[in-house]
C-alpha cells in the first residue's frame, strides 16, 4: 500500500513540476543552511564541555566594592590557591593557571611558543588525554613539562619526546626541563590552549610573589567534590577574605563603597568552566550570556520555519487544482483515511528528497561556511547516534505537521464539491495569509538586525580612536635578547630608512596581533588617603609620538631628562581620578618614599576593545619590566617596502624568532570577530529568508493568477487597463506585506536596543533602519509578484476566456 502512495505521489509531483522544484529547491536550501548554521551554534555552546568533570570545574573571581560600584577580576594573587585549599574543604583539586609566551629550544631549533603554568593538579582536572609518558600526574616533579602532540612534531620529528631535554627561556636564562608527557592537542573548543605545560613554581615571577597578596596576575581553577554546592563556596571563603584582604576592605570602607547585598565589602565567588566562554564583568559580577549562540541557532530555525511556510501556503493555494482529482478518488470509494496518507507521503517525498541534498550541500560548502564565518565547526559536533535519531525524529515530525496540515484540508472536501470544482476551503486564505505574514515579518526582522548590526560595526571601525592606526606596525617582542636591546638594535638598523618616522616599544599590544595574545596589569595606590586603581603600561621612549597621541598638558617622556624614568604619562580618565585642578601636581606612590610625579597628560584613547569604556591608565618607563611589543611608525607613501624592511631588519636582530607584524587597524579589526561574525551570520540568514520567502509568494501569485485568469479576461473586456489588473493582483500581497512592517518594526527595535546596550559606544537606533527594511521587504515582495502579474495582466482577454 505505501509503495503504491509513493509511486503516485512521484507521478503527481513530476505532473506539476513548477510546484515540485520551487518547494525543493526552497526546503533543500533551508535545510543545508540550518545544518550549517546549527553546526556554528552548537559548536559555540560546546566550549570546554569535552573535560570528563566539566560539571564540577570552575573559574575563580573575585569581587569587589568601590566607590563608583562593584569591580570584578579574575587575576588573582600567588597565595592564595594554598589558602582556598586550607579553607575550603569541598575544594578537590586547584591549580593557578598564567599563560604566557616562552622560548624552547633543542638542539638548532628555537621556538617561540604558547607556555602555560600550571600546579601538579591540572592535568587531574582537566581532559587533555597521554598518548605517550605518564598517564597520570605528568607535572608530579617541577623539572617536568608536558607537550602537545604538534609541539612534539615541530621539536622531535619522528622522535621519541618522552625523557628528552628541552630549554625554557626563563628571565633571560635557558632552563632545561624534561618531557613527561605528550598530550593530545587542545581540542578547538577549549579556552585553555597551549603548546607546553610548566609548573608554575618556574614562572619567573614566582619567587617574588609567592607570598605577596598585592599582585595579581594569574587565574585560579578549582574542582569541587562531586556533591557540593558551588553556591556555598563565597560563605566559606569569608574568613580568608576578611584575613588576607583586611587593608582593600578598610580602604573602600574609608573611600565611601556601599557594601553589597550581603554586607560585603569583597567576596571570592565561583564561574562554571563550561560558562567561561560567554562571561563578561563589566557590572561588578560574572555576566553569561549565550545570546550570540543561541541568535545563530534562531536564525536556522527561522529559515527552516519560512521553508515550511512556502510548503504549507503553496499546498493550500494549490488545492483549487487538484479538487476533481479528489472528487474522483472518493467516488472511486477512496476514504478519508487514505486521501490523507495519500497527500502526506507526498510531502515526506519532498521532505526526505530535500533533506537529503541539503545535507549533501552542507556537506559540499562546509569549507567554505568555515572560511566564511572564522569557525571551525564539523559533522563531528552532530554526527552521533542520538543526533542522528533526533534529526530523523524532527524532520518526520515537521513532514507530518507540515505536509498533515495541508492533506487533512484535502481529504475533508465532500464528493460532489470537489466534483464541480468550486468549493471554497473555509479560513484557507486566513491561514495562508496569517503565515506569510509571520514570514515576512521574519524576513524583515532580519534584515533590520543585519542593517544595525552592519551600522554597528562600520561606525566601531570607522570611529577615532584616538591613536594613529593606519600607519603603525606592531610586533611581538619575542627573541632572547633583552626587550629594550633588541628595541635599541631595531632602530640602530632601520635609522637610515626614511620611510621609518618612529619606533618605540609598551608590554601590551592594541588590539589583536597576529600572536593572538592580549593582556591586562592593574595596580591600586594610597593618593591623599583614599585608593586610585589604574592601568599600567610599561613603555619606552617615542610612545606617546609613534601613535600621534595627544598631549593636552604637560609633556612625552624625553631622552633628556633622566628623571623622566621616574615619572609618569597618564590620559584624561586618570586625571580625573586625581581630582586635582592641575594633574602635572599629582602623583603616583608606590610607598612613603618612592612616588612618581605626573609629567604629561595625553587625550584619552581607545587602549581595549570598543565594548568597554575608557579607563584610568598610567604609563611609565621602568627597566624592571620588559617589553613585550614593539611599535614602528611609517610613511604613507611607502608602506609596503617599510613592512619589508623591518621584516628585514628584525630577522638580522633575532634570526629564530617569527616575524609577526600587522598594522594596527588590522589589530583592531580582530577585536571585531565576534561582532563581524554574527552580522555575517545574520546577513546570509537574511538573504537566504528573502529568497525563500520570494520563492513561496512567487509560486502562490502564480497559482492564484491561473485561478482568476477568467477574471482578469473579463475586467479586460470591461475596460480595464494594465495598471489596474496589475493593482488588482499584487494589493493583497502589499497589504500583508505593511501588515508585518508593523508587527515586526516593534521587536525588532526592542531586540536591537537591548544588544547595543552591551556597547558604550554605539549607533543611534533610528527609524530609518526599520522603514528601510520595511520599503525593501515591498520592492522585493513587489518584483517578485510583479513579472507574472504584468504577463497576466497584459495577456489577451480573448485567449484568457478561451483557455478557461
């Protein structure tokens, strides 16, 4: 019996192939998209899922009152993992965790390379699987370190790694460390990447600050016991608190905070592993949110939603052709039953066929999908049993509802109606007009989402920053020589260039370069007896001209005053926190003895990314501190062979260090990923809704001028002209069309409202966003009823009452 259904609904669709290509084609499409684009979605939400004890990892964070509101940080001081293991007995393991770039040598090779420090316990916690070494505790001694399996090809080859010897640049020093253990690579889905593993009692600073609770400069993770509450971890860590961080609480007592809800004036809390990829705190306290992921999955589903709309209005529009075909059947003794099952597996032919080649086409475009939206998602993320079980069970589920709706309507109709072919299908305009409404206001939505967002993104681009960012190279530091030698060499090299205007060198980069790595180092001061916290930035001469900063009091740092090395540049956010009428009167105290004055004040610039405000930075030159990053001004005119020659010139200074250069504005715009990926996301989401949404109204005018051909031969003959058959033909679709404007006008502005809220800097949400999308969703609504209508409406009424 079913080989039977199938085989007619194959004939019935071949009969009508124009109705059968367009919901192909359309449904095909719709499902390679959502593949693609569910594939984006879970892979973001997978992040760090892949460890075995995911769900008993956390991040520690602190948080803090101050007089202008709650801070929060997840930089912590040296001592204080000892101490939450003391304290805290549902604490299982801990481990401090500092990444940083380090030298590894062995034998000729020198490699820069991404160096973690971590305790004995992190391999313990965390899921990064031994293929070869010690299955467990691989960091059990301090002269161990652990690789990875590509770190092992680029120092060994084919070799064994296991017992070998390397060479850690440490302070300036080559320390030699064993290889315990090769790991398998960080999965793409992990936030702690890495390439070797040391322990952190080897980190340079370590001895320093091993007891020093002033410095913070590195992340703690803990694993809790399987049972307890992560919500009970702040209470039991009130006694270390209110012991190691007495001065901080008396401070912003004296300074006027308020203390939180609970009385507290600091307070160490806890982050969920799996939530750290989708955690901000800009508000005092741990922030999640998943709406970028879960915008991306929306979006599949909205265009799978507008596929099933076209199925649903095309079937309905196209019951007025198969009513004698009905007729017959029933009066061939067909029943009710078998009408249904008969119009329903013609959807699941559809469905099944369309289904299949939209995987083929996720398949054919997932390389491009990847290079397109800078992911690196695969069919491993949904090619399991139970994925496969879902998909089956939801795509049967949508045939059934989608193609049921319609062949329940069919197989209602009464014998003698069907037969004369002129029943009416109570509330089937209803129902098609309702969903086109709802696909349209989806197609509109999403392109008002695609032109703010775009708005959004050109206008963070395009804003000045406040530094030059056209002509500025920046590179890594990284070599064996000392940061400021290697500085003095580099200029040494490319003085007799022209097109070279200025070098200097900071500890921190602006932006994202090619490194990909980025940093932060705050420190708070007694001024005039309350606390001033900044942001600190190491740099050496010429920095303030080499990014055309602007000075607004006072000066640079000079070559020719050697007391310059003992002041301090601020900008205009640090000023204020000064309070002083004069700023260059102020100063920085490290302690009753030792203060730096303030000798220059610059205008404030953007140093972090867009999505936060300004803050309070001081900028000073202390060779106790290396640089990390160097910075080369060049000429407009040739920039190119500027590029070369400090290629050039740095290869000479460090043969064996990788020259990682890119200008600013490229530094910049890595910042932008997330936001850049998501507006192309949302812009080829659009496309692919406005194309489908086309493709089911141009089947439904279509089929609805076949069904009042008669009438537009008659109003011919009556007199009417072009312009007002065409009129006639295309008002309904425009009234719907102004029907979704303006439901969709609203959420859409609520929706985008709440996302720039995320940007201190941000666009002004004008109406012109929604009367654009609203104008465009009509021109394309109108060209694409418009062809056939104007065919309709220009055809001969004689041969229109003729054909009929």
């Amino acid at each position: 019996m079913f080989k039977n259904y199938l085989k007619i609904a194959w004939r019935g669709l071949i009969k009508d192939k124009v109705f059968t290509l367009l919901n192909t084609v359309g449904i095909s499409v719709a499902f390679g998209a959502a593949i693609l684009l569910s594939m984006a979605g879970f892979f973001d939400l997978s992040y760090d899922k892949f460890h075995d004890n995911a769900d008993r990892l956390y991040k520690v964070y602190w948080a803090g009152q101050t007089p202008k509101g709650p801070v929060a940080n997840v930089s912590h001081a040296a001592p204080l993992m000892d101490a939450i293991k003391a304290d805290v007995p549902t604490v299982e393991k801990a481990t401090r965790h500092l990444e940083q770039e380090t030298i590894v040598s062995h034998g000729e090779k020198e490699i820069n390379m991404d160096a973690i420090w971590v305790d004995a316990d992190f391999f313990n916690m965390f899921t990064f699987p031994s293929i070869k070494g010690k299955m467990e505790n691989p960091l059990e001694q301090q002269s161990d370190v652990v690789i990875t399996e590509a770190t092992s090809e680029k120092l060994f080859g084919k070799e064994e790694a296991v017992g070998k010897t390397v060479q850690i640049l440490i302070d300036g020093e080559d320390r030699p460390f064993t290889v315990s253990t090769v790991v398998a690579n960080p999965p793409e889905q992990s936030n702690l990447d890495f390439e070797i593993a040391v322990r952190f009692e080897k980190e340079a600073s370590y001895l320093n600050n091993q007891n020093s609770w002033g410095d913070r400069y590195h992340d703690i993770f803990v694993q809790l016991a399987a049972n307890a509450n992560p919500k009970e971890f702040e209470k039991a860590t009130r006694s270390l608190v209110d012991l190691n961080f007495q001065e901080r609480i008396e401070n912003a007592k004296r300074d006027g905070a308020e203390a939180n809800a609970d009385g507290r004036y600091f307070k160490l809390d806890l982050l969920p592993l799996t939530d750290m990829n989708f955690a901000k705190f800009t508000t005092g306290d741990a922030e999640v949110s998943r709406s970028t992921a879960y915008l991306v999955l929306c979006v599949a589903f909205l265009i799978l939603f507008i596929a099933c709309v076209n199925f649903i209005n095309m079937s309905v529009a196209r019951s007025g052709q198969r009513l004698k075909e009905i007729g017959m059947r029933k009066t061939l003794g067909a029943k009710r039953k078998q009408l249904f099952f008969q119009f329903w597996s013609e959807s699941l032919f559809i469905f099944l066929f369309s289904t299949g080649i939209g995987m083929v086409l996720s398949l054919l475009l997932i390389d491009e999908f990847k290079t397109i939206f800078n992911t690196d998602v695969s069919f491993d993320l949904i090619v399991s049993p139970t994925t496969v079980l879902l998909f089956l069970t939801a795509v049967l589920l949508i045939t059934l509802i989608v193609g049921g709706y319609p062949a329940l309507l069919l197989s209602r109709l009464g014998t003698i109606q069907s037969l004369k072919g002129k029943v009416e299908l109570s509330g089937k305009n209803r129902v098609r007009d309702t969903l086109m409404v709802i696909q349209f206001g989806i197609a509109i939505l999403l392109i008002t989402g695609t032109l703010v967002l775009r708005s959004q993104l050109d206008f963070m681009r395009n804003k000045d920053l406040g530094f030059n960012k056209e002509q500025v190279i920046s590179f890594p530091l990284d070599g064996k020589k000392n940061s400021y030698d290697a500085l003095d060499l580099l200029r040494d090299e490319l003085a007799g260039s022209p097109d070279i205007l200025k070098i200097s060198g900071a500890d921190n980069n602006l932006g994202y370069g090619r490194d990909g790595s980025v940093s932060k180092s705050m420190f708070g001061f007694e001024y005039k007896n309350r606390v001033i916290n900044t942001n600190y930035l190491t740099v050496d001469y010429d920095y303030v001209e080499t990014l055309d900063l602007e000075l607004v009091a006072g000066r640079s740092f000079n070559r020719n005053f050697a007391s310059d090395r003992s002041g301090v540049v601020i900008n205009e956010a640090m000023a204020k926190e000064f309070g002083e009428k004069d700023p260059l009167t102020a100063y920085i105290s490290f302690s009753d003895s030792l203060r730096f004055p303030v000798i220059g004040v610059v205008k404030d610039y953007h140093f972090e990314n867009l999505d936060t405000t300004i803050e309070p930075i001081s900028m000073m030159m202390s060779r106790d501190y290396d640089l990390y990053y160097a910075y080369v001004k060049v000429s407009p005119d040739n920039i190119a062979k500027s590029y070369d020659a400090i290629e050039k010139a740095w290869a000479k200074i460090e043969p064996n260090a990788e020259f990682l250069g890119s200008f600013l504005d490229e530094n910049i715009n890595r910042t932008f990923r997330k936001e850049e990926k998501m507006t192309t996301m949302i812009t080829s989401g659009s496309i692919i809704a406005i194309v489908l949404s086309c493709i089911g109204l141009f089947a439904i005018s279509l089929l609805i001028v076949n069904q009042r051909t008669k009438e537009i031969g008659v109003r011919k003959v009556i007199g009417a002209s072009v312009v007002n058959i065409m009129f006639l033909l295309t008002k309904d679709f425009l009234k719907l069309v102004g029907i979704s404007f303006l439901i969709a006008s609203p959420i859409a502005w609520w929706f985008m409202k709440e996302w720039l809220q995320n940007y201190p800097f941000k666009i002004n949400l004008s109406p012109l966003f929604f009367i654009t999308a609203g104008l465009s969703a009509t021109v394309i609504a109108l060209f694409t009823v418009g062809g056939r209508t104007l065919k309709a409406a220009m055809q001969n009424p004689v041969k229109s009452l003729r054909d009929e």
